[in-house]
C-alpha cells in the first residue's frame, strides 16, 4: 500500500490545498495536494510559505485513508506534486482514482 504524506495546519487542523484556475475562473473546491515523501512536503513549505512553517506539520497518510477524507472534507480532488519547487502538480478528480 502507497504511503502519501499531506501538509496539514497545527491550529484548525484544515489541510492544505490548491484551487486551479479554470475557464471559467477559480475553482471553488479544492484538491487536496499530496506528496510521494516526506522532504518534498518539506521543501513545498519552506519554497511556497517559510512563514508558516512552524504552524503545520506533514502527515502520513496511505492510500486507503484518502477516500474517507475528500469526502468528509468535499473536495474535488487530489494534487499530486510531482515537484514542490516549480511546483509541478498533477491534478486528478475524486472519481477518477488514485494514480499508479
């Protein structure tokens, strides 16, 4: 089973996501970004947010968790990142499954 690791805010517990542009505007749900590491969450945050840095905290997660969380949370999908310095993201919805 693929384990997956997620950012995720130490004061309300929200995690965190990306909203993709669409044509038409900014997507209201958001998908849920996913890292195949540890490190890479890491390096997301210290690119993209080094000020919250010390108020959120990565989490493991494996792949069979993820379901019950894009439906308690309503979100459109997952993201994964292929690389957190671009950031590269790949961005899948909830229907159509975890990648191989």
């Amino acid at each position: 089973m693929q384990t997956y690791y997620l950012i995720r805010s130490q004061a309300d517990g929200s995690y965190v996501v990306a909203h993709p542009e669409t044509r038409s505007g900014r997507s209201s749900a958001g998908y849920l970004l996913l890292f195949r590491e540890h490190f890479d969450a890491l390096i997301y945050v210290n690119t993209h947010a080094p000020s919250a840095k010390e108020k959120v905290a990565v989490e493991a997660i494996v792949e069979s968790q993820i379901p019950p969380v894009l439906k308690r949370w309503s979100f459109a999908g997952m993201g994964f990142v292929q690389d957190p310095l671009i950031p590269k993201i790949d961005f899948l919805t909830a229907s159509s499954g975890l990648p191989a």
